[in-house]
C-alpha cells in the first residue's frame, strides 16, 4: 500500500483582486514571483483582465467571481438585473436566482480559461457575496460540474459546500478594512496559530497603489506586499515547515 504522504497541515496564500487595476496585479505578481504568496485569483470582466491574464499564465491562478460590478460576462445575462449602464446591480445580488447565478459563473470560468490558456484552480466571490444562499447555490453547481474547490469563510459555508459535493478549505483567515490586514506582526500571530490538521487559506490583497480605480483598501495594500515580500516571512514559514500551496490537491468532498 502506497504510504500517504500528504502534510498534516496545509497552507494557502491567495492574493485577490488580480485584474482590478494595473496597479494591483503589478503588486500582485510581484507577490507570486518573489514573496511567499501562492495563489491567486482573477477578475475577468475588467477593461486590464486580459493583459493580467497574460502575464500570469503558469501561475496558479483561480477566478475572482464578479456580480458586485462591471459588465457581466455571460450574454444572457437578464436585462431585469443589470443597472442602466448594463452593469451588475450590487445591491440586488442577493436576489439573484441561482440558474441566473450558475449561468454567469460558468461564463466567467470559460473566460478566464481563454484569457490565461490553463485551468482555473478554485473560486471565490469578490465580496464574499455567496454569503447569500442563492448566490451559493448557483456557485456550488458550476463548481461541482468543473470539479473546482470554492472558497469557504466559515463553518456554515463549509458544512453546505460540502453537501453539494464541492470541495473547501478546513479554515479561512482575512480581512481587508481601514488598516493593513497582513502586517509582519499579524503574519508571525497567524502562522503561529495555524491549525494542526487541514487546509487553511489566508486571503490576502497585496498591491502597488491603484493607477485607476477607487478602492478603500488602496495604501494598505503596499503594506500587505511588503510583508509577503521580506525575507523574515519566507524564513519562519521554513522554520515552520511550511510550503505555501494552492488549491489544485484538493479532492471533492
């Protein structure tokens, strides 16, 4: 019988927001090809979604589910949900049907395979928005039929994840407000309490200040990719015993 060799812990470092603004994917890059950060995922319905794509291919990268702003992907998507613009209506995202949801989803996965040439490795939600039941459901299909894990951010989440089949992470850590989330401080806290056992994924917003767009977490993210860039923080995760991985082992549930 062959021997499971497979850790007692697993880590994941996901940089979200690739494709949001060139500023962000600059930082973004950096973090994957010098730091510690391992992952990341893509907003495809940006007018910079396809120059991010191009630099990131060979890297492991999943699709940042958008209905929060911008155009849709899928062409039909319902005239009834989209602003006047033709955009998403963020605010109504929670009354998305899930066929609607399923749909659009799946439109945005089969871009970002064109856009990059290779395979998604996961999905999560920009915003977190499959907080909403409908939201989830409609994500769960399309990620059961493309056998990709999907984000969970708590134990709710995880439980109806993995009733649909879908595989998730064991724990979920970040958060992005006023101040920068990943500090050296926090990064040296949280990898000190990583779970013994299971697949933890730290999300996290590296970036060089936004050229473009708006955000509210613009400076904060200069400190995140700071952080992930130092030499300190690749020496504790090898004191640790840490590899930073991906999402691409996981099996479904």
């Amino acid at each position: 019988m062959k021997e499971d060799v497979t850790p007692p812990r697993t880590l994941i470092l996901n940089a979200d927001d690739l494709g949001y603004d060139p500023g962000i994917t600059r930082g973004i890059l950096q973090a994957l090809r010098e730091g510690v950060v391992s992952s990341a995922t893509l907003l495809v319905n940006t007018p910079w979604s396809e120059e991010a794509a191009r630099q990131a291919r060979g890297l492991a990268i999943g699709l940042h589910l958008n209905l929060d702003r911008g155009p849709p992907i899928g062409p039909d998507f319902p005239r009834e949900w989209r602003s006047a613009e033709g955009g998403f209506v963020g605010a109504r995202v929670a009354e998305l049907p899930a066929d609607v949801v399923a749909a659009e989803a799946f439109a945005q996965l089969r871009r970002l395979e064109g856009l990059l040439g290779q395979p998604a490795t996961h999905i999560d939600v920009h915003k977190h928005l499959h907080r909403h039941p409908r939201v989830l459901e409609g994500l769960a299909r399309v990620a059961r039929r493309a056998g990709l894990p999907v984000r969970s951010i708590d134990a709710d989440m995880r439980a109806a994840l993995r009733a649909r089949c879908v595989a998730t992470n064991d724990h979920f850590v970040g958060e992005s407000g006023e101040s920068a989330y990943w500090t050296p401080e926090r990064f040296a806290q949280a990898l000190a309490g990583l779970p013994a056992e299971g697949v933890t994924e730290w999300m996290c917003h590296p970036g060089h200040l936004p050229e473009v767009v708006t955000s509210r977490y613009a400076a904060q993210r200069e400190v995140e990719l700071a952080t992930f860039l130092q030499p300190r923080s690749r020496e504790v995760l090898e004191q640790a015993g840490i590899r930073p991985t991906d999402f691409r082992h996981l099996t479904p549930a």
